[in-house]
C-alpha cells in the first residue's frame, strides 16, 4: 500500500493545470495534433452508453467500461444533488485500460507522465481516464474529473457553447479548483490529514491563492472543507456561481464578506490549531531509527520502497535525488550511496521506472534484483546484477501492465502483480520455463505480495470493493447500454478498506490473516512463518504494526506524525528500515536490534476474523 501522494508533487497539478485549463486556438491544435506521441498499438473503439455518459472504451474493456459508467452514474447524482445542477448535454469519457495506451493518446498533445491518473477538458466536455491497478484510486479519480466537468459548465455555461465564445474562457484558481475536486470526490480522508499535519508543524502553510504543486490539492481540499465547516455548504455552491464574474477574490468577497488573503489567514490560523495540539504525542522518525537520506538538504522529494540484500549488508531503493528516478545501491550500516544502478527516462530502454505503485527484490542468491519499468511503451520486468548494474534480463510478459515483484525464497520463481482487461491479480513468472500462472481470480484488488519463509504461500494486501455483473444491449443504433443496473449501489466504491490475505501458490486456497478498522498493507512475513509485519493506518496515520499469523492478533510499535509506508525487514541483521513522510517529502530511517525495539506496543487489536474461511481459487495459466 503506498502513500497516494506518490502519485506525484508537481507532475499531477501542473498536467492538470495545462490539460484543464488552457484552451489554444483551434489553430494551435491542429498544428500539433499527435505530434511527437508515438503509437504503439492500434485501438478499435466501442461506445457504452449510460443515461449520462458515453464510454468510449477498447476491445477487451467492456466491463472496465460498464465498471466506470457505474461509477460516474453514483458521481453524478451526487454531485447534482451537492451543487443544485443537472449538466445538460451527455459527457464523453475516454476510457484507457493502461497507462501505456493512456499516454500515447492524441486527444491532448502533452506529454502526460506517471503522475498523471486522468485530466478534464473545458473546450470538448469531456473526461480522459485510465485504469492504474487501484479500483478504488480510480473511482476517486472519475469523480474527482466529474466535479472538473460540474465545475466547467456551473462557471462556464454557455462560453463553452461555440469556438467564438470560448476565446473568452479564463482560468479558475488551482487551488479552489482542485480543492472543489477532491472534497466533494473523496471528501476529508488520510492524504489531506498528512498534508495539513505536516505543514502546519513544520511551517510550511501556503497561502491558499499562492498554493502550488500537490499542495494545491491538499490545501485546497482543506480549504473547502473550512468554508463548508465555517459558512456552511451553500457557500461554496455560491463562490462557484459567482465566478462566472471572472474574479475568484470577488466571488469570495461578495459570498464570506472578508477577503481571499483574511480567508487564507483565518483558514492557517484553524489548521494550526487542530494540529498543533497532537505534535505533542506523536514521535518523529528518528526516534524509531538513524536517519539515512535527507530529502530536506538534498533538495528532492523521494527516497522510498527499500529492498534489504539478503545478508543485510546493503540495500536498494527508489529515489528522486538526482532529479530523475532512479534505483540506488547503498550501504546499510553507514548510508553511503554505493552506486545509482538505473535511471529512468534517459533512454528508451527506461522510458519510466515504476517507482510509484511498484517496488524492488532481491534474488535469494543476493546477485541480482528484480524491477518493473516501462520500456519503448510497454512493462517488462527487468532482471540486473548487483553491484554492476548490468540488465541480465528484459522480459515482456501478456499482461496489459504489472508491477510488485516479489521473489521466492528458492529463486525459482517471482510473484508479481498483474492487470488483464481491468482485473487486477496475483501472478507467478516461472523464470526457468518463462511461464506466466494467475493464482487469484477475483474481483477484488491484490497487492504487495510477499512470500511465506518455505514458499508454499504469498501474503498481500486485498481491497474488495463494490462489483456488478453487467449486462449488455444494443440499442437500435447498434450502441451498447448497460441494463438492470441499480447505480446506487456505487456507493462506497471509493473509500473500500484493504486487508492482510494470503494465498496457497498450490492449491490456490486463500486465507484472510489481519484485519483492522483500516488500511492494511505491506505484509511482510518473519522467519519462521508464525508472525508478520505490516503497515496500517487504523488511526488515520500509516504506522508500523506486529501481528500473529496464526491468530488475527497485532500491536502497533510506531506512532509518527507523518506516516510509514514502505519497509523491509533483515533477519540477518535484525534490522529494518522504513521509508517515513516528514518535511513534505519521504526519506529512510534504520531501525537497528528490531526485536527488542517492536516489543514497544502504543495500541492492540484482537483478532478481526469472522471472514476467515479459507477460500478456494483455482490457478489457471496464460
């Protein structure tokens, strides 16, 4: 489970802020259409059609189609009902079963990096999406787009009518805009939290109209909920209608009757106060363990997913300080960074390296590690030595993408995650034969898998959320509708918890193990088999937890205010590191003699288990 602020400081608002918000002359557009995208594929397209939207989906993605109309018919009614308007033309949705499709798309002529989940345009009404792995990240994201398109014709209205009139568009703030988009797409949820915490303790609160990067999200988020809580709902539906003047600070000032700089004051000045209090009872990173990168005096943002060697010598780990991502070698007792093993984005060969949503492992033998980046468009996972960084192996695998790689304690095989036609599910590569096996087949979403000590099992996070089963109908015009669909029960399809499952790689037999009032992830299983590791934000901070295979039981040992995220543990070295949010960027800590330390418990949960019968998955290979 990762920190959704992974998912990119600036690269996500300022793609958001061109693709949303700028409107060239048709003349430009032509002149650049498609220019400098390279296709990789042909793609043949299907409509779906909803009472609201028009899916354009691909073959193949019919039910990841059906998936986002139901989705967006939940979004719609919600949002018609929170903002007292009902849209009056059908909203176009381009639907992408990958990123690697998502970003040779001509529909914008950016370049849309990593970060980029979907974008909204104001000229063409319309929404661009694709489908990362998360169901939940990608609900989240639909509706966050919904509220863009909401927004558009609320302030735009008829402007958006002719090519005349929309020379006349003029952009709305980021941060109110973006703040409109995920408080009444996700509401008030962790990333926010973790946002605010850390800024108002370390004094870096923006001002909402100068708020930039991803904290134009976060702030702005944080901002509307304050205008909510202080002035009431209807406050915000007015600031929004009165926008259509052109003027945001007169639109704040005509509906609160202070200005935007004294509601930028009033706003810090109530962050303060909610958060300034729990500094007091929460730790900081270095209280668990030493410090090993600085993100602060460095100047980057990201050092994260360590991957311990199996001696507990050295490790490796995704990080931004070159200005690039790249995988680092480093040296586990003195921190020094031993050698930058791969880069991303210098060459074709490494178009991306899916530092992300995916992670690092080393073989058994400590020679080598295993990765997944993007290469002249497509995933493979690739295999390299270790010290010398030399790629031994590029493998192409037949899945639309994939990420996570775990390796088996034997070396003989490497689980990782694997998406199909918009199912996402556990995956074993037979390195000697080159065979690809699927040992879950379900609707929920799997991730992080780690291997069992005797490799007879793989542990990994599971979020099970909302399904249909479709059906289809063409109408008269040969277009497909979903019939006998009750769109409410969308509901919740954005805010489903995972848990700790695991998985039988023989007999396909899964078995729930930990289950908190939260998020549960990282699952990282400790010799013997008897106890696991995992990460979980049970009190709505990501922290590390302890907790019995064989029972359900688990204790939490950290308490940060930021929050943990990635880790590995050595039961060479009995030590761990851990990859913690601070100072508004990730840094990696070392937790030396981990055995005494995790015996310090902050809270307990008993066992959460009613579900855990164990449940039969056939295996079945591609």
């Amino acid at each position: 489970m990762d920190s959704p602020a992974l998912r990119r400081f600036a690269a996500v608002a300022a793609a958001a802020a061109i693709l949303a918000f700028a409107a060239p002359p048709a003349g430009a557009q032509v002149s650049w259409f498609g220019k400098n995208k390279i296709q990789y594929r042909d793609l043949e397209w299907q409509i779906l059609r909803t009472p609201h939207f028009d899916v354009h989906f691909t073959g193949g993605y019919r039910d990841l189609a059906a998936r986002t109309g139901f989705i967006l018919e939940y979004g719609y009614e919600k949002l018609a009902e929170d903002f007292s308007h009902r849209i009056g033309w059908r909203i176009p949705v381009i639907v992408y079963g990958s990123q690697a499709d998502f970003q040779q798309t001509n529909v914008t002529w950016s370049q849309l990096s990593e970060g980029v989940l979907a974008f909204s345009e104001p000229t063409r009404r319309r929404i661009v999406i694709y489908f990362g792995g998360s169901s939940v990240e990608y609900a989240n994201t639909a509706v966050h787009e919904l509220v863009h398109i909401f927004m558009f014709d609320i302030v735009y209205g008829n402007l958006l009518k002719s090519v005349f009139s929309r020379s006349r568009l003029f952009p709305v703030p980021l941060w109110f805009a973006e703040g409109i988009a995920e408080y009444y797409s996700v509401g008030w949820e962790g990333s926010g939290e973790m946002f605010m915490r850390d800024a108002a303790v370390f004094d870096y609160l923006p001002d909402l109209e100068y708020a930039g990067g991803y904290m134009a999200y976060k702030a702005g988020q944080a901002g509307i909920r304050y205008i909510n809580e202080t002035y009431g709902p209807g406050k915000v539906v007015e600031i929004l209608e009165g926008l259509r003047g052109g003027s945001l600070a007169g639109a704040v000032q005509n509906s609160l009757g202070i200005t935007q700089a004294e509601l930028s004051r009033d706003w810090k000045k109530s962050i303060r106060k909610r958060y300034w209090p729990l500094y007091a009872d929460k730790k900081e990173p270095e209280t668990y363990g030493r410090r090993l990168t600085d993100h602060v005096k460095q100047h980057h943002f990201m050092n994260t997913k360590p991957a311990f060697s199996p001696d507990g010598e050295r490790l490796v780990y995704f990080s931004d300080r070159k200005g690039l991502d790249a995988i680092y070698l480093m040296n586990a007792l003195t921190g020094k960074v031993e050698k930058r093993l791969v880069t991303g984005m210098m060459t074709s060969r490494f178009e991306s390296i899916r530092s992300m949503n995916s992670s690092l492992t080393y073989s058994p033998a400590g020679d080598r590690i295993a990765f997944v980046a993007k290469s002249r468009g497509f995933d493979r996972l690739f295999i390299a030595t270790v010290p010398r960084g030399k790629v031994v192996a590029e493998l192409p695998l037949p899945l639309d993408f994939f990420h996570s790689p775990a390796w088996s304690p034997d070396g003989g095989t490497i689980a990782l995650v694997g998406v199909k036609d918009g199912q996402v599910d556990l995956y074993l590569y037979r390195i000697e034969t080159a065979a690809l096996e699927r040992i879950t087949n379900d609707d929920a979403d799997e991730i992080s898998p780690a291997w069992f000590p005797d490799g007879t099992r793989i542990a990994y996070a599971r979020t099970a959320t909302p399904t249909i089963r479709p059906s289809f109908a063409a109408d008269s015009s040969g277009v497909l509708r979903l019939v006998d669909v009750d769109y409410a029960a969308a509901g919740g399809a954005d805010s489903t918890e995972s848990d700790i499952w695991s998985v039988d790689v023989g007999t396909g037999e899964r078995r729930l193990l930990v289950k908190t009032p939260g998020n549960d992830g990282n699952p990282s299983i400790m010799p013997g088999g008897a106890e696991l590791l995992f990460t979980s934000d049970e009190f709505g901070i990501s922290n590390l937890y302890r907790g019995s295979v064989e029972t359900g039981g688990y204790y939490r040992f950290t308490d940060v205010l930021g929050g943990i995220f990635s880790f590995s543990y050595s039961a060479a070295k009995d030590r761990l590191v851990m990859s913690a949010f601070s100072q508004a960027g990730y840094d990696l800590f070392m937790m030396d003699e981990f055995s005494g330390k995790s015996r310090e418990s902050y809270s307990t949960g008993g066992p959460m288990l009613a579900e855990n019968a164990a449940v039969e998955a056939p295996t079945a290979s591609i």
